[in-house]
C-alpha cells in the first residue's frame, strides 16, 4: 500500500498491538467458547490441543483479553464521551448506512456509532469477565446458584459481543480506508476529512 507523507497519525505503535492483542484474543475465545457452547462447534477444540487444554486455556486467554481491553479503555474512555453530534450522527445513522453521508454531522475521532459501540462492549467485557470468574470452578467455588446464573449470562452476551464484533468487522471493511489504520497507523487526509471532519480540522489546524 502506497503511504503519502503527508498521511495523518491515527494510532500509535503500541494503540495498535493493544487492538490486536484484544482483537486475537477474542477470536480464539470465541472458537474455544463456541465449542463448549454446542457439540456441533466441539471440533473446534483440536485448535487448542484438544477439549481439555481448549479448558485449561479458554479462561487465562479471558484474563488476558480483560486486562488488555482495560487498557484500552482507559486509554479511549475520554475521546468515547456521547455529546450532542453524536446523538444527531445516530439519527441519522440509517442516512450514512444508504451511501447518503451528506447530511451527517461533523464528527471527532470517533463518530456515534463507534462511541456507543465501545460503551457496549465495554459493559459487556465487565459482564464476561465477572461472569466468567463466576464459573471458573478450577479455582473458585461459588454457590450453585451464582454459577448457573454465570454460565447464563457468559453465554448470552458471548453471543452480543461477537454478534457486534462482526458488525466492527464489517464497518471497518465496508468504510475503504479504515484498516490501513489500525494496521499502518496511518489515515488519508482525504478518509479523515470525509469521515471525522471535526478531527481532521483539530490535527490539521485548518
């Protein structure tokens, strides 16, 4: 890919390896949880060295995925703040979603959707990981109760969550220009000012 000098700076070196760390975390969670969830998704165990390391594992890589999301967080929680554009944005979020973005409100670095995106799946990643500890017998006894309630709750918003990380996917595929930025760092002049033009007038000074 053809990068111009004069691109903007969208992430940081290590902004991007926490994404990723999260981002494959969660891919081998899903497959691991997955197969736990339904006999038909079992094969997916031989991933992980078969059922019972695919149970060992599952549990640490959910430690690992909590502790490197809680770093995005707070690394992103302040820019991720809903105000007023953000609420008109989503409006007419169904305007943008048609190829009619014209209309759409100027946006910071992140726009509605992906602020209330990352609000989302920030109360979901608390709800895993207390969940997940809930049913964690290997090392935790919890009441019986508190256990199914856990193992209720872990797999339904698993369910959300990776319903929501294919819509991230998507977006992030369908708006041309975007993984460049999670993978170089790196964005068009040309992406931020049709995408996040109030960003682009804050980095740019024009």
């Amino acid at each position: 890919m053809i990068r111009d000098p004069k691109d903007l700076k969208r992430y940081t070196a290590s902004e991007r390896a926490n994404h990723w760390v999260v981002g494959i975390c969660f891919i081998l969670l899903a497959l691991s949880g997955l197969a736990f969830f339904h006999p038909a998704f079992f094969p997916l165990t031989q991933l992980f060295g078969g059922p019972v390391w695919a149970r060992i594992l599952h549990p640490f890589i959910g430690i690992l995925m909590a502790v490197s999301f809680l770093s995005i967080f707070l690394r992103f929680r302040k820019l991720n703040i809903m105000n007023s554009a953000d609420i008109e944005w989503l409006k007419r979020a169904k305007e943008m979603v048609n190829g009619d973005d014209h209309n759409m409100p100027e946006q910071g670095k992140y726009n509605g959707g992906q602020k209330a995106l990352f609000w989302v799946l920030a109360v979901g990643m608390l709800l895993m990981t207390v969940s997940g500890v809930l049913i964690w017998r290997a090392y935790f006894h919890f009441d019986i109760t508190a256990v199914r309630l856990g193992a209720v709750v872990h797999a339904g918003v698993a369910a959300v969550m990776i319903a929501l990380i294919f819509v991230h996917v998507y977006a992030a595929i369908w708006v041309k220009g975007t993984i460049r930025a999670m993978w170089y760092g790196t964005v068009t002049r040309a992406w931020a000012k049709q995408h996040h033009r109030a960003w682009y007038r804050q980095v740019t000074g024009k």
